[in-house]
C-alpha cells in the first residue's frame, strides 16, 4: 500500500504527539461512557468494546513513544474518512517488536546515556541533543511495550457461553482494522452450535472468522460467508460498529462535519481541541433456513433479515450547535439526535 500526501497527515512535532494521543484517549473512553448510557451496547459488548479500545490506546501510546524524538520518520494520521493511524503503522510496530532482541543488542546501555545526560544538563549546562532524546525514547519503546497487546488487522476475542435464559448458546467478538478505511470495526456474534462444544472446536471457529469477517463488507455477505464454512454453527445475530471517522483538526476528508468542524476553528468561533465522531452499528438476525448444495453436500443455511443500519453522532454541545446551525440537512440521516460528549480540554 503507498501512502500519498492526499491519503494522510504526519505528525511531526512532540506537541501533536501529546495532542493527537490526549485526543484519542478522550474521545474512546468518553464513547464508551455515552454507549453505555444510551444502550447502544449490552453489557457484555461494552466490555468487549473497552477491551479493543485498550489496544488501540495502547498502540497508539507506542507510536507516540516511538516517533517523540525521531528527526527521519513520523507518524501518519489516515485524512480519507478515518482520523486513526494509517494501518501502516500498526504493521511498523509488530514487526520493530518481533525483532526487538536484536535492536535492544544496538542500544546504549541505560546507565551510560543518564550520565551523559546528567553531565549534560548539570555541568555543561545544555540542553540534550534531540538525537540522544531518540536513544531514550528508543530504549522506553523497547523494552516496555508488549508486542501481543499491539492492535493488529485482526483480533479475536474468546467465545463465551450464553446465560441460561438467552436464545442462543454462545457469543464472541472479534475486531479487524480495515485497511481501506483505516478504522477499526467491533464486531459480535450470537450463536448455537451443533458440535460437541463450541469452546474446545475454537480454533476452527476463530480461523473461520479471520478468514471470513476480517474486512468492511456488507453484512449479510459476512453473515452467509460465516454460515456456509462454518458447518455445525448457527449464527442467530450479527452486530458490527465501525468506530470512525474521528473528525478533528488533523482531518482533511470532504465529510461535511469534519469541514464545518475546521471551519470552526478556522474562525475561532469553536476551539482547536473540538471533535465529533461518527459511528454507525449494522446487525442482522437470522430467520428461517434453507438447503444448499447436492444431494451428497446439502447444507441447510439461516436466511437472513435485511441489514439494519444506524448512524449515530457524538459530539460536544458546542460542536453540536456549529453543525446544526452550518449543516443540519446532513444529520437528518441519524438514528437520534447528535449524542453529547464531554469537552476536550488540552494544557
């Protein structure tokens, strides 16, 4: 994938680090929040929710740790209808950590670099070479973040059984960063199986769904793909939520809430730090079912109900007033009014 100057924005500075990482960390934790109150979410998807947000944070923390001090490289902020990472980034750091033994062979030994510091700052009386900052930041990186809680292009979650009074047997989760968009998606499925024990045949099942539900695709293709490779399961309801875009000051997309937005703090007529994030939640229940296949490979299949699409909004009560006076047309569309969140507030 060749990233482009039109496709994404660099963060070149240790202030936007500080500012963009502030500003996603705000934003997730406060969805969860409002997801909550306005039960969006079961319970149980909220926790699922908080745990993919914990290492999307945790990634993003990292490539703040990575990038504060490196003068050759910089992170990029995906502009086209994302505001996240470019996926690229995520790669970038998997694959620093698989080889993190041999860089951390390369690096100075800590107890060296303080007293070069020290003697710097204290007897010298200088400020410290941004190139010996990078050496620091370098060994932080590498020694302190875990390669496996990095957010990678597919996570799975466990399959968990269903309380007794539930209609189906079982649920799990899985979330995918969808390299075209560059958002992450949530996803959730409710399920019986025929099997002995849906649990201990996980392995079948998870590699079934990376094979499967591990891009932006219509649902109900998602659900059929799902359905005929794995024989014995039956999907009863599928959710998806596509976290994204973020629109915020780093974004160049023609969303027209990302340019009413930069509009606003063009003008100073609302502050750099304001945001709104779109998000929408897809689901399909199954219904009756039908045979596929020949006489030697019939498989009986879920029909399923059309795709229910809902589109929501979350954004500050000043944000919210910017776009219903600028463009209200364009939150026609949503499934209730803009939802409140918290101001960001940056020192």
């Amino acid at each position: 994938m060749i990233t482009t100057p039109l496709d994404s924005a660099v963060l070149n500075t240790k202030e936007q680090y500080v500012f963009y990482h502030k500003m996603v960390d705000f934003v997730l934790k406060e969805i969860i929040v409002r997801i909550q109150q306005e039960q969006l979410c079961s319970q149980q998807e909220i926790v699922f929710f908080k745990q993919y947000s914990d290492l999307l944070l945790y990634s993003i923390e990292a490539m703040r740790i990575k990038y504060m001090y490196d003068e050759e490289d910089n992170m990029k902020v995906d502009l086209t209808d994302s505001g996240f990472p470019n996926y690229l980034e995520f790669r970038y750091l998997y694959n620093d950590l698989e080889l993190r033994k041999q860089y951390l062979d390369k690096l100075v030994d800590t107890s060296v670099l303080k007293e070069q510091f020290l003697d710097t700052l204290l007897r010298k009386k200088q400020p410290i070479k941004k190139t010996e900052l990078f050496k620091a930041s370098s060994i932080i990186y590498y020694t302190s973040v875990e390669r496996q809680f990095i957010f990678n292009r597919f996570v799975q979650g466990k399959i968990l059984e269903a309380p007794k009074d539930a209609n189906h047997d079982y649920v799990t989760s899985w979330s995918f960063y969808d390299v075209s968009h560059n958002r992450p998606f949530i996803c959730f499925m409710y399920f019986n199986y025929d099997g002995n024990n849906a649990i201990k045949d996980k392995e079948k099942i998870y590699q079934t769904l990376k094979e499967s539900a591990d891009r932006e695709m219509s649902l109900d293709t998602m659900a059929y793909n799902i359905d005929r490779k794995l024989i014995g399961i039956q999907p009863k309801h599928i959710k998806r939520i596509d976290l994204g875009p973020l629109h915020n000051v780093f974004a160049k997309d023609e969303n027209l809430i990302t340019h009413a937005i930069l509009g606003g703090i063009s003008s100073k007529t609302v502050s750099l730090e304001s945001y709104a994030v779109s998000l929408t939640i897809d689901e399909v229940f199954s219904g009756d079912t039908f045979t596929e296949g020949g006489f030697f490979s019939k498989q009986t299949m879920q029909k399923w109900s059309d795709v229910i699409k809902q589109k929501y909004l979350f954004a500050p009560h000043r944000i919210i007033q910017l776009l219903h006076n600028q463009i209200p047309r364009s939150l026609d569309n949503l499934a209730k009014e803009p939802i409140q969140m918290a101001d960001l507030k940056v020192k």
